[in-house]
C-alpha cells in the first residue's frame, strides 16, 4: 500500500472549481496546499482529484445475511468506484439495527474487513418507537425507517402514531429521520399476479401516488415536530414540487435519488429482467428527466445508490418472477460513473461534484471529508470523466457479479482511490490485504 506524500494535477477539486493544485498529506490528513505544480509530486495530469465519494445508502446484511453481501465485499467494491465512506443501513443485517447491542454486534462483524469509511444509520420499528434514546446517543449519524413492509419481517414499517411518538425524540438530537416514503391501501403488487414477468405490470403495481402520498405525510409531520426528514431514492417526479416547496418554507427536509433513477427508463427494461426490480421501481424516461432537473436546481440535494445486492436465486434471476424477486440494485461500485454518465448532458462536472462529495458529507456530518481543505482526511479518487469503459462482469467486486451495469458503457474511469493518503485502489487493481477503513462514530 502505497503512501502518498503528494499529489499534483491540472484539475483538482479545491474551494468549489477544478483548478491546478499540487496536495501535501501527512499522517493520513492533508497538510498543504499549492495551486501551482511542485516537482516531486505524483503528477496525474489532467485527471480529476476530489475527495472520495461517499455513498450515503448502501445495504451491507452483515452479520446474519453476509451470503447477500458483507463488509468485505461491499467495501471492496466501493473503492473501485471511488467511495471512501458509505452509510449502513439497519435492516437486511440480522439482528436488524433497532438496538445498541444490535449496533456492537454489527461494529464487530465489521471489524478488520473494512476497505473504506463506515457509518451506520439505526432503525425505527414500532418496537422501539419509545426507546429511541440511547440508540440515537449511540454514535449513529441517522434514524430509517418504512411505510410499507421493507421485505424484511423482523423491519416492520412504522404508522403515523409511531412517528408521533418517534419524532419529537429524534428532534432532540437533531438527528435526520430517512424514510421510505411508499404507502399502499392494497396488497404489494397484486397486479402482478396473473403476468409475473411483466415489467410494466410490476411499475404499474407500485404506482406514483403511493410515494407522493407519502412523501406529503413526511412533510407534514416535519413542520409539526421540526424533526430533520429526509426523503430516500426519489423515484416519483410528482413528488418533487412537494419537496421545493417544503423547502422554500424552509422545512428540514432533505432528499436523494440514485443512479438507477437517472440512467435506466421503463421503457428499456425487458420483461423478465428481475435484475431491474427495485422498489419504488424504476420508472419512465419523462418522470426520470424530471429528477436530473431536480438534481440541477437543488430539490434533490445528493445522489446515493440504495445497493441492496441479493443472492441470483433470491433475485429469482432466472425465473424473472417480479412479484418474488427481492426488491433492490446492486450497484455500489458505479455510483460515481452511471452518475456521471447520466447527467453529463444535463449539468457541469462542476455542478456535479457536490452531489457525491460534500453534500452526502455535509448530511452526516462529515465535514473532514466534505473538501480538498487543509487539515482535512485525506481521502480523494482520482478520475477522468472523459474516458468511457464497459462494465464486465469479472472486473464487478460485488459479492455476486449481477447487475444491470454490465455491460453498459460508462462514462469516468477511476484511476486511484486514496484513504487516510495511501492508495487503496488504483489501474483496476486492488491489494485484498489492504484495510484502510476506519468506523465514523459521533459521539
């Protein structure tokens, strides 16, 4: 592993535009700034140096379903995509994260597997909707939970009477309350039913209203117990003039899409795709350009990729069953280059940073990570957001090669990852022994 000392290049990502700029690190933080090229740097020319990407929504399901996942793999594959801190989330992990021995459980079977940052979010439960307390003093940067059945039994989704009782808590703390925002009064996807292979029956069965309802209740209770909500994988573009107008009144109300949302449309997805199947689904090519504008004018703040991997027969892959297939995209390691790939017609590189730097670093309160700033972790991806690439199935880190990015071209070729300044990932190799993640914990 690699130790850098300095790095210089032609674009570097320093106090909000790409400028030339030589970077000191010393003891894993950055120690000096040039804005002209020094000779003994490590001269990557014009690629782009940032800070790492952080991807704010990502299922690990480690301990209790690492056969899904796990810290080792799911790390690993960030760093080939440039993230340098991801989120956890609570549920698909068993014990789900509802407690703090839950939480310590998970912080051990993490121990010594971690390629990147991890933070971890706890989880709201009807269980637990009046013992919030200790779990949110507990170092955990947020509080998620459902509306509708999550898919995992021991994750039940809350009612409104739970978040009267939970929110008021989680206010206290200033702490971001993440919801799945779907509500149904009918059976999931019982359309489905007599055509299990039918794309269009499968977005049809989780329609629109169901999130925008949602989404109107979230707001709702923010302005009534001025609990931080945000709002996670925006699907619905009809939901978004709720959202810029809860933030015009000046709401704590955040919200993200992910990659998914923005580079696939309905009307590309083959029947019998279950390989696509996320939940809320992907939807057509009007409503998703919708979203990239909001990502443009700032109603959606950041962009995160709600990995959430499965083993081939659980995402009934070969049968193309909708209605069994577990719900959810694996695609940790692209979120940088789909990202980018998406929107690179739609918005400036400069524009674009922002969405998968410091406001996911701004929304945990990362704000070590946030900037190229002196004093900062040295955490950075180096890239080229000119160069294209095929996603191939052997090169995806994943624990299991599936996913809907294979052979796609992409746009943003991540040349080095660097954490704590030492190169963890760089020309499409990566070191197995190399654990330079570190757990984020606020205490």
């Amino acid at each position: 592993m690699t130790e850098i000392k300095s790095i210089y290049s032609e674009r570097c990502w320093i106090e909000g535009k790409l400028q030339p700029a030589t970077i000191h690190c010393k003891e894993g933080k950055i120690s000096a700034i040039d804005l002209f090229r020094q000779p003994d740097a490590l001269d990557m020319g014009n690629d782009v140096v940032m800070p790492g990407v952080i991807d704010v929504h990502v299922h690990v399901n480690e301990p209790g379903r690492t056969d899904w996942e796990g810290f080792e793999t799911a790390t690993k594959a960030a760093t080939a995509g440039g993230i340098t801190t991801i989120v956890d989330m609570p549920l698909n992990a068993s014990p789900v994260t509802t407690n703090i021995i839950a939480l310590q459980q998970k912080i051990e079977a993490a121990q010594h597997k971690l390629h990147t940052n991890v933070a971890f979010y706890g989880g709201l439960i009807p269980e637990n909707a009046s013992s919030l307390e200790d779990l949110l003093s507990s170092g955990i940067v947020g509080i998620k939970c459902f509306l509708v059945h999550s898919g995992i039994d021991e994750f039940p989704n809350v009612t409104r009477q739970d978040l009267e009782i939970a929110m008021p808590v989680i206010a206290k703390y200033n702490m971001p309350l993440l919801v799945h925002c779907e509500m149904y009064d009918t059976e999931v996807e019982s359309g489905l039913s007599s055509d299990v292979g039918n794309y269009k029956k499968y977005l049809s069965s989780r329609p629109k209203e169901w999130e925008n309802n949602a989404v109107a209740m979230m707001i709702e209770l923010c302005r009534k117990h001025h609990c931080p909500v945000h709002i996670v994988h925006v699907s619905s573009a009809e939901a978004l003039p709720l959202i810029a107008a809860a933030k015009e009144d000046g709401l704590p109300i955040t919200a993200e899409t992910c990659p998914h949302y923005i580079y696939f449309d309905a009307e590309d997805i083959p029947d019998y795709s279950t390989i696509y199947k996320c939940a809320p689904p992907i939807r057509e090519k009007s409503n998703n350009d919708l979203l990239k504008r909001a990502l443009i004018d700032g109603t959606l703040d950041f962009i995160s990729t709600d990995h959430s991997p499965a083993p081939p027969n659980i995402k009934e892959i070969q049968s193309g069953n909708f209605l069994k297939a577990w719900g959810g995209i694996a695609g940790l390691q692209f979120l940088l280059s789909a990202s980018w790939t998406a929107m690179k017609d739609a918005m400036a590189l400069e524009q674009f940073i922002p969405c998968v730097t410091s406001k996911p670093a701004s929304f945990i309160k990362a704000l070590n990570k946030a900037s190229i700033k002196i004093g900062n972790d040295a955490d950075f991806v180096i890239w080229s957001p000119e160069d294209t690439f095929e996603v191939k199935a052997e090169n995806v880190l994943h624990r299991y090669n599936i996913s809907p990015y294979i052979g796609r071209k992409l746009n943003g070729v991540i040349k080095k990852t660097i954490i704590s300044g030492r190169i963890v990932f760089q020309d499409n190799l990566m070191d197995d022994q190399i654990k330079a993640g570190s757990f984020i914990i606020h205490k």
